[in-house]
C-alpha cells in the first residue's frame, strides 16, 4: 500500500516538474523572441537616422 502512494506522488512530482521545465522554456524563448525584436527596431532606427544624417 505504502510502495503504491509512493509510486502515485512520484508521477504527480515528474508530472509537476515536466509543466514546470515547460513553462521556464516558454518564458525564456518569449523573452528571447522580444531581445530580438529590440535590436531588430534599435537597428533599424540606428540606420534610418544614419542615412538621414548623410543627406
């Protein structure tokens, strides 16, 4: 009976650290994705004004 609910609440806790891993990845990569949004517009501005300052 013991080896039983041990077994259960070992599943639950992988189950709990596997949604836990998950959502830590996602967080990551969204923040990642707006790093890359940033310099991606911080480029754009440094050249727009780069080229407005040559004319």
């Amino acid at each position: 009976m013991g080896r039983t609910i041990l077994n259960i609440i070992g599943i639950l806790l992988a189950i709990w650290l596997l949604f836990t891993v998950l959502g830590m990845l996602v967080a990551a990569l969204k923040f990642l994705i707006w790093l890359g949004v940033l310099a991606v517009v911080g480029a754009i501005i440094v050249t727009v004004i780069s080229k407005m300052a040559k004319s």
